[in-house]
C-alpha cells in the first residue's frame, strides 16, 4: 500500500508536465502501438506509417514484473512499451496507443505515461470507460473534459480517446476520426493489433529456445503476408 501511495504522488507530480496543445509542426510519420498478453508475457508492437503505408515496425516481448493494479498500468507495461519504440529505426512525430491518456484518476494514464517519458505527443484509445461519467460523447471528471466518446460501429460499443500529451482534445477527436475504416479500433492500431496477435500465436507453438531469434524477424515476414 506504502508503494502505491508514492506511485500516485509520482503520477500527481508528472501529470502536471502534461502539455494539452498541439505541440507539432508536421505528422509526416505516425506510430500506432498495441499492447498484448500471453499467459505473463506482455506483447507490446509498434508500426510506423507514412501517408498510411507501413515504414517501419518493432516489438517486444517480457515477463510482467509488476502486478496488475488499476490506475497504475503504465509501471506494469511501460518497459515493454519504451523497449519496443527503442527498436524503431524511423521516429515518429505521434504515438497512438491502444491506452487511456488523461483519461485517468490522476489524468496519467499510459499515453501519458509513455508521452512524458518519450517527450513525444500521444494519443490514447480505449475499448471501455475506465473512468470518468459521458455526457453526450464527451467524457468529464467533476465538470472537466478528460476524453471523449465515440461509435465506430453500426450496433458495437463506442470506443474512448483521450489526449495523452502534446497533443489538444479537438486534434487527438479528429486524427482518430480520420482513421477508422471500418474496424472498431482506428485502423492503425487495428493492424498493431495484428501484429501483437501474430507474436501472442508464435508464443504458443515455438518453444522458449526458438523464441528470441524468430520473434523480430519471422512476425515482420508473416505480418506483410497476412
């Protein structure tokens, strides 16, 4: 308990460097990053995009060393996130991350998490409301807009955008709009998400041994043949 009362002193702290305007000149290179598990193992994969056309690509995969504790994710998987990006060979001008941003009891969820500690601008989307009360799309805590709400799908549930740094509410709304095809997720998180799920199928039919030399090289192969 001791522990989590200083991490959410670390959160309050950090959460005060948190910038919500559009802190970019150009978006010529966009990064989606989607998080996964399997059994322990946290699958993390970065794609990076170019007028919509994939560049470049990373992943990671390790052992989860924190536990789960809600509102605390980011010290559970943020690692793996960080160690992902590091691979990247193009650095991109915006993360959108399949996390919460402000969206958050001490508005610093992972995109936050991961904007702060990279100095990048993030975007967070998530599958479900962790926090906070939706008024008409909008997402408040006490009267304050922290995300948004918003429907993909024809009779699916809505997804929830939040800024996560560097970025204004009104950009993070329209960069996500502008990205579903059709999927419930943005598309550039959806084929992340593809990626992840390709890992998470390696995990379960290769052997430990075999693992570490196939995990880069075989998931960039088989994700452009899928």
């Amino acid at each position: 308990m001791e522990r989590l009362e200083r991490l959410k002193r670390e959160q309050e702290k950090l959460s005060k460097k948190v910038s919500l305007k559009d802190m970019f000149e150009e978006l010529n290179l966009i990064a989606a990053c989607d998080i996964s598990y399997y059994e322990n193992k946290i699958i993390v994969g970065f794609i990076v995009f170019k007028n919509g056309e994939i560049i470049d690509r990373s992943d990671e995969v390790r052992e989860a060393r924190f536990p789960y504790k809600p509102g605390f994710l980011a010290y559970r998987e943020a690692p793996a996130v960080l160690e992902a990006y590091y691979k990247l060979k193009e650095e991109p001008d915006l993360i959108i991350i399949s996390r919460n941003g402000i969206m958050h009891p001490r508005r610093f969820g992972m995109a936050s998490h991961i904007g702060i500690a990279l100095d990048k601008p993030v975007i967070g989307v998530s599958k479900r409301l962790l926090y906070g009360e939706v008024k008409e799309g909008k997402v408040y805590d006490n009267g304050h807009l922290i995300g948004f709400e918003l429907e993909t799908k024809e009779n699916g549930k809505p997804i929830y955008v939040s800024p996560g740094n560097k970025v204004s509410f009104n950009t993070s709304l329209q960069l996500i709009k502008e990205n579903l095809k059709g999927h419930k997720m943005p598309e550039y998180l959806h084929l992340a998400h593809k990626l992840t799920n390709k890992i998470k199928i390696m995990l379960k039919r290769e052997t430990k041994q075999e693992l570490e030399p196939i995990a880069q090289s075989r998931v960039n192969r088989e994700f452009l043949s899928a």
